[in-house]
C-alpha cells in the first residue's frame, strides 16, 4: 500500500505499519508499505520509476541502501 512517510507522527506510522517493509522516494516522501522490502520497491517503481528509495524495515534502524546508476558515471548511494 502508499502512504505519505510523516514528519511529525512518526511513532504513529511505525505503530501502524510495524514489521513491515517501506520503500520510500526520497524526492517526494511518499512510502510503499508492503509484507517484503521487494514488494515495496515494486509498488513504488511503478509509481515512480525513476525514483530513489530508502528502503527500510519499518520499527527497525535502516536496513537498506539504495543506488541510483547514471550511465557513465559512477553510482550515487542514497
């Protein structure tokens, strides 16, 4: 599911979403909340293909980094 990562409720988003994975796009802050961190980033290339997620396990310190590749130039990690 989409939802809007909020600033100020955060401990109201993780007590909704806890356990679950969000991919979210670090343009728009919009989270893609799903059962596997895949399935997240799915959800959120579709909305947003050339998007760069953060992705995490929700509740949890980060447990992804995610790269954008740019042809000829080195990746930028996010």
């Amino acid at each position: 599911g989409y939802s809007m990562y909020p600033r100020g409720d955060r401990a109201g988003f993780e007590r909704q979403w806890l356990g679950r994975f969000a991919a979210i796009d670090i343009d728009s802050e919009q989270a893609f909340v799903a059962e596997y961190p895949e399935q997240a980033l799915s959800e959120g290339k579709l909305a947003a293909p050339d998007g760069v997620f953060y992705r995490v396990k929700i509740g949890s310190v980060g447990a992804f980094k995610t790269a954008r590749l740019v042809p000829n130039a080195n990746p930028r990690i996010v």
